[in-house]
C-alpha cells in the first residue's frame, strides 16, 4: 500500500507556527519591559494588555489546531474537509489585534499639532478603511462558522470575498497611517541637525515597520488567490498577529530612549556674548547720569555673564 505523502499539504501550517512561536517569546520579552517601568494612560496601558491576551490566546488556539489535524489524525486527509472552531476563533482574536494596533497609529496621529488643514482627512481616511477591515474581518469569520467546509478546501466565494476585503483593506490602512506618520516627521524638521537625525531614526522605524507589516498581508493576499488549492497562505496569516504585536510594543518601549536623546541633544546650552553689549550700556549710562553708577550695577552685569539660553526647543509627540 503506497504511503500518502502530506508533507507539502501541512508543511506550511507546520513552520508557520514554529515561526510564530518565536514571535510570540519576543513579544512577551517586550511585554515584561514594558509594563513595570512604563507610566502610560489607561487606555494605553489597556490597549497594551490586550495585545499581549490576544497574541497569547492565539498562540495557543493555533497549537490546538496543528495538534488536532497531525496527530489525532496524522496521515488522513479528510479533516482538511473542515476548519477547526479554533482557527475560526483566532481569525476573530487576529482581526481584534490589527484593529487595536492601527486605532493606536489613529490615537498617535490625532495627538499631532503639524497635520494642520488636511489633517482630520488624512485620520478620517485611515480611521474608514481600519473599519473597513475590521467589517471584513468580522463577516470572514461568521462565514468561516457557517461555511466551514469551504474554508480550506473547496473555497466557498463568500469566505474568500469578506477574507479579500479585509486583508486589503488593512494593507491600505497600514500604507496610509505610514504615509500620514512620515509626513508629519518630514514636516517637523528644523535647522539643528541633532533634531533632523532624531527625525531620520524616526521616520525609518516608521517606514519599516510599515513595509513590514503591509509585506505580510500582501503576501497573504497573494499565496491566498494565486494558490486556491495550496495552504501555503496560512503560513502567512499565522504570523500576522505576530507582527502588529512585535511592531505595537516597541514603539513603546522605545519612547524613553529617544526622549532623552532629545533632552541631552537638542536642548543645549549656549553662552550668549553679553559682555561687549552690558558695558557699552555701562559707559553711556555713565556718561548720561554721572554719579548714578556704582558696584551694585557691575555685579548685576557679572550675574549674567555666560549665562546659558535655550536656543531651540523641539516636541515630538510620543511615538
């Protein structure tokens, strides 16, 4: 009896999930340094949290899935038929996480002051298509419930209109927020360097953790249309929750760095030549008012010789 060869079938669902088991030991790294030392609002610190149940909670619904289809019935086929209850649970924990992390990208952009006239379009188009998304993400997972023979194998049209409509639409919500970030970046540079190179850093770990995660869902995207009859885009969308939660915590944690970057780099002091000015006000106030002028008035001039001024001051909103 020829043997059935399964590993090009499951191969991918496989080391996908060992891939996601090092994302999710980096994230949970970047949880413990983040929560005891940070000292952030509520809301973040909750949004923060939830990352962190969510990436968990899906971790361990996408073990219990590999579990069930290699082991209890490793060698067979046929539960390829249908979709397990828990991938359809971690479908909706990560549609729940990518919604969490781009309405933080939306929170930071309305804490900017340089967006200026165009600035409530730019959080309203970014803010529609993030709902968009989560809407697709919701109606994908209710047909993965109700058609779950369709899912895997045999693709039902409905699963694969509502997965399409909510993978491109967190894409292009990914692709504008980045956009919309590096704009105002780009906008807030002055004429100190220290400042500019601060900006610099920030606009790439802006820019790569776009192209990162928008890389993700196009190759999802892709591998999902281009090979209907292969599961090699469930690699990808294993690791999606993965990545919104490896790029989520360090924008937080990172904060702190680049905050005293600012206060020891552009914050500096300058020693301002007030010697030559004070005593040529010395002389003609002497010259106009003789008599009037005595000791007082130079230790007055000496108190403010080489006194430092801030001569540039920069505030970049938390990132």
């Amino acid at each position: 009896m020829d043997e059935i060869n399964i590993s090009g079938i499951f191969a991918p669902i496989y080391w996908g999930f060992v891939v996601s088991l090092f994302l999710g030991g980096i994230t949970i790294v970047q949880a413990y340094i983040y929560f005891p030392a940070k000292t952030d609002s509520s809301l973040v610190r909750l949004t923060a949290m939830s990352m962190i149940v969510l990436d968990l909670c899906s971790s361990f619904l996408m073990a219990q899935s590999v579990y069930y289809y290699l082991i209890p019935h490793f060698g067979s086929l046929l539960p390829l038929d249908s979709v397990t209850p828990e991938i359809s649970a971690e479908c909706l924990l990560s549609t729940m996480m990518t919604f969490n992390s781009q309405c933080y990208f939306v929170y930071q952009l309305c804490s900017v002051k340089r967006l200026r006239r165009g600035r409530w379009l730019v959080i309203g188009s970014i803010s529609f298509c993030a709902i968009l998304a989560f809407a697709g993400g919701i109606a994908c997972v209710a047909s993965m419930y109700v058609f779950h023979h369709g899912v895997l194998s045999n693709r039902n049209k409905i699963f694969a209109i509502f997965f399409g409509m909510a993978k491109g639409f967190g894409a292009l919500t990914d692709i504008l927020a980045t956009i919309a970030m590096c704009m105002f970046l780009s906008s807030a540079k002055a004429g100190i360097s220290e400042t500019n190179t601060l900006l610099n850093k920030l606009m790439r770990f802006v820019l790569h953790r776009g192209a990162l995660v928008t890389t993700i869902q196009t190759a999802l995207l892709i591998t999902f249309y281009v090979a209907p009859n292969k599961l090699y885009w469930m690699a990808f969308h294993i690791n999606v929750t993965k990545l919104y939660a490896n790029t989520f915590f360090p924008r937080l944690n990172g904060r702190a760095h680049l905050q005293n970057q600012i206060t020891h780099s552009v914050i500096t002091p300058s020693f301002t030549t007030t010697t030559h000015t004070s005593h040529m006000t010395r002389n003609r106030n002497k010259e106009e008012y003789p008599g009037e002028y005595d000791l007082s008035d130079a230790q007055n001039v000496d108190n403010h010789f080489d006194m430092p001024t801030v001569t540039k001051s920069v505030v970049i909103a938390d990132i």
